[in-house]
C-alpha cells in the first residue's frame, strides 16, 4: 500500500512488472532474454495499481516507447533491466530470495 502512494503511475507499473519477473525468474519460467508469459489484464493491473485501465494503456504505451519491455500477445520481454528496476525504483531484497541473483 505504501508503495501505490509514494509512486506515480509510471513507476507503480514499471515496479509491478519488475516484482513479476523476478518471482517468474524464481520460478524457472523466465528465459535468458527477459521474457516471460504474462497473461494479466491490463484490467487486472489497473485493479492492483489502482489506476484507470486507460491510464494503464497509456503507461505501458511508454515503457515500451522508452524502450524498456515489449508487451505483446501475453509474452512480456524486458529490454531494459537496469532502466526498468531504475524507473520502478525497484529492490528486490524485501521479496527475501535465496538467490540474490535471480533479482539482478
């Protein structure tokens, strides 16, 4: 909840694909190529960002104009790690990985 309040929607978004991949990463189900299913709703992600399904088309029109993911057919690849984790200002140490390098 913190964190919905002192992000923008930019950021908000850019950190929930963030925290996605590494808990996909986790799992065994992202490729060396930072891609991975993501079969959630631009619905979905308005809901648990608390932003406007627009407004969320909008932020993800660009993120991929910047040149950090490409979204497209449920297939989600980031092009730009370190400028995703940057505009998220994303940490992962409070998701508490064994594997530290599973979040860099």
């Amino acid at each position: 909840m913190v964190s919905i309040g002192r992000r923008d929607a930019y950021a908000r978004i850019a950190h929930i694909l963030c925290e996605m991949l590494v808990r996909m990463r986790a799992v065994g189900l992202v490729g060396e190529d930072h891609t991975c299913e993501f079969p959630i709703s631009q619905g979905k992600i308005a809901d648990a960002q608390g932003l406007s399904a627009v407004h969320v088309n909008r932020v993800l029109q660009e993120l991929r104009a910047d040149n950090l993911i490409t979204l497209k057919g449920g297939i989600l690849t980031v092009l730009d790690w370190d400028g995703l984790k940057k505009a998220g200002q994303f940490d992962a140490t409070y998701l508490h990985l064994q594997n530290q390098k599973l979040a860099n």
